[in-house]
C-alpha cells in the first residue's frame, strides 16, 4: 500500500520523493517526476550511476531540487522523504506480447 501524505509548502501542496533511477524505467520516470509541480524535492538512489541520472534530470528547467545517492546512502536518501516510488520490472520489448507477461 502507498501511502501519500502531502506537505505544504509555500502555499501549495508538494512532495519529497524518492525513486530509483537508472534503469529503463527509472530514468524516464525520473523525468517525469521532475516535471510534476507538485515535487519540490526528488531524491535518486540506486546501487550504481545515480549522481550521473540526478546531473541530468537536475537540468530540466523545473523548481525541484534533485539530489542523487549511491547505493551506501540509503539512510541519507530516506531523510525527509513523504513517498517512496520503487520501480520494478523489465520495460516490454517490441516482440513480446501480452501471452509472454504472466
């Protein structure tokens, strides 16, 4: 179960979140969250190449300060953050069909 609690923050609702960044689901995701208006703050962590994704995402003309983690900051990732968004699975290649996804 997510549980969403949201902040407010200079007069509007926001969010700290953190996610996983650097495979193929977590880097456009990334993106995506970086251009949501309601994030003020984006936290990436994963075991390898986070800082790098978080340098790029970083230069998306949005107010949300990204910050990246590698995989021995877990704890410093965590702090202060309201939702945690864990992307799981392998992004569908072009010839699998629904049949293969079980």
């Amino acid at each position: 179960m997510l549980v969403v609690r949201p902040i407010l923050a200079f007069g509007r609702l926001a969010y700290h979140l953190l996610t996983t960044c650097t495979g193929g689901i977590g880097q456009p995701l990334s993106l995506l969250l970086k251009i949501e208006p309601l994030v003020t703050e984006l936290s990436l962590y994963d075991i390898r190449g986070a800082p790098g994704v978080a340098a790029d995402v970083s230069h998306v003309d949005t107010a949300a300060k990204v910050k990246g983690y590698t995989a021995d900051q877990l704890d410093a990732a965590l702090e202060g953050v309201e939702v945690v968004v864990i992307p799981a699975g392998v992004p569908r290649k072009v010839c699998f069909s629904s049949v293969f996804v079980k």
